[in-house]
C-alpha cells in the first residue's frame, strides 16, 4: 500500500497503468482525488466548504467522492467523517472502512477495486450496528470540478398515449437556466452556475457522465424498476453551484436490520481524447462510439 500526502492529508495511492485514485486515511471514507495517471484530477478540491450543524459540529464538504445514507437530513445525513478511517490492501484494491457513527448506529464502507486499465468498480456499504431496524438507501456523492458538461440520459421507453418519465426539482430550480439543455433523449448541464440547479430522475439506462477538457468520466449504477426509490423515485441526480457540480446515484429504500448490510454498486470508466458535445447528435454519436446505451 502506497501512502502519501495530499492537500495536507494523510492518504493512500492506487493505481495502474492508466488510472489513478488517492484515498484518504485520516477521514472518509472518501475517494479525493481520481483520473488518467498522467492526467490532472477531474474531482472538485473544496477544503474550504463547510457546513455548521445545531449541535456546533462541522460538516466539511472537501470535494471528490463519499458515501451518504438518503434522505437528505440535518443533523442525520451530515454527521461529520473527519476520524481516520481503516484502510485493508486487498488485490487490485482497498477496502475502506470508518468508525461506526454514533449518532445513527450506521456504518460506512466503500470496496475499491481497479478491475482493469479504464474501469473502477466501487461497492458502498451500509451496515447497522444499531438495535432496531433503520430505513434508509445508499447514496453516492462524485464532486468534479467546473467547466464541463454533464449527460444525464433519459428513457427512450415508447409509451403510446401514456407518459414514460419523471422529473424531479428542487425549490431552487430555475428550469430557464440558460446553462441547460432540455433534450429529447439527453439532458446537458454545462458546470457554470451563479445559483445552486438540481435535477434528479429515474434512470433505467443506468448511467451519467460529464465531459471535462477531453476527458469522459461515465458512472454506472444498476436500477430496479420494481423498487422504491427516495426523492419522488430518483436513481440518478446531478447538482450544480458556483464551485462543484455533482453526479449523484441512489440505491432503492431498504430496511436494514440490526447487524444487517446494504450495498450500491457503481462502475466508473474513463475515456480520454474525447470531443465535446454540443447537441444531441453529437451526445448519440458518443454514445454509440462508446456503447454506453
């Protein structure tokens, strides 16, 4: 296991070939920094951003990838992950693990593995250590920096007479944002916002990508339709604001009982040299080229 410093935090280092990850050891669990080994770090670096809580804790944002536990509440979602956490080699990996959290008997976990030269598959774990049942879902968080444009694909499912998706808006939504484009079968955010956008929806294509100076990083998460999902049915949500934009995926609502764990899988791809896309056509193009579909 490689260790090493960034921004001032003890970390560890994986890599390959071609990809790269530094994963924090003294907080987290928390992926803070990922791309091409020879490339710049497409995460968000945010050691500035934080969030004061009722009981006089800090929250601190920091940028990059974690595990939250949905739906979104104050103090329950934002208890802070600043304790080191335990890091175990594994092949081609790490297993990282935090301190169970006292305030709601939950504990995280994310199992980082390099399955080959432009592929990362990641399972988040949730496990109870409380002494009664807890409902809640796996939720993963990917900060990235801006200036790129993210691809939130929507169903192409034909329906007849009858509406084949949904969309959900946050109160500060303004849908005339005009760093949005509303497209038929594809949704494109460009990261430039003056004020918070979030858009969340159902996303049986399973993926979301965003384009960042050439380079596409796509993640991939499994959805259920039989399953219930928070926030009016959301698998997939992106959040944008004047420092980060978010790629966001959920796992179903699940009870999960004493001792009990619940996963999320995602898989992360990396491709480099690509174009960017400036309308549908172009985003169909990528698609197929890439056999994202």
């Amino acid at each position: 296991m490689k260790k090493m410093t960034f921004s001032g935090h003890e970390c560890c280092l994986l890599e390959n070939k071609a990809l790269r990850l530094v994963v924090a050891a003294s907080f987290g669990p928390r992926i803070l920094s990922f791309g091409f080994k020879k490339g710049d770090n497409l995460f968000a670096e945010l050691p500035d951003i934080k969030s004061e809580l009722p009981d006089g804790s800090v929250y601190h944002f920091r940028g990059g990838h974690r595990l939250w536990h949905s739906p979104e509440a104050i103090p329950r979602t934002y208890v802070p992950d600043d304790s080191p956490v335990e890091v175990s080699e594994k092949k081609d990996g790490l297993i990282v693990t935090q301190k169970t959290e006292l305030q709601t008997g939950l504990q995280k976990s994310i199992k980082i593995h390099l399955a080959s030269e432009s592929q990362v598959v990641l399972t988040h774990s949730i496990t109870n250590h409380g002494l009664w049942d807890v409902t809640c879902a796996p939720w993963t968080i990917t900060q990235l920096k801006l200036g790129g444009t993210a691809i939130l694909p929507q169903t192409r499912t034909d329906t007849g007479l009858l509406p084949n998706r949904l969309l959900s808006l946050w109160s500060y939504t303004d849908m005339s944002n005009p760093n949005v484009k509303w497209g038929r079968d594809f949704i494109q955010i460009h990261a430039e916002m003056k004020s918070p956008f979030k858009i969340g929806f159902p996303n049986p294509r399973g993926w979301l990508a965003y384009w960042l100076n050439g380079t596409l990083f796509v993640k991939r998460a499994d959805y259920d339709a039989q399953a219930e999902y928070y926030d009016f049915g959301c698998s997939s949500e992106c959040y944008c604001n004047d420092r980060f934009i978010e790629l966001e995926t959920l796992a179903p609502i699940s009870l999960i009982a004493p001792e009990a764990t619940v996963s999320h899988v995602e898989t992360w791809n990396l491709y480099k040299d690509i174009d960017l896309p400036r309308d549908e056509k172009d985003v169909q193009s990528l698609v197929k080229k890439l056999k994202l579909a």
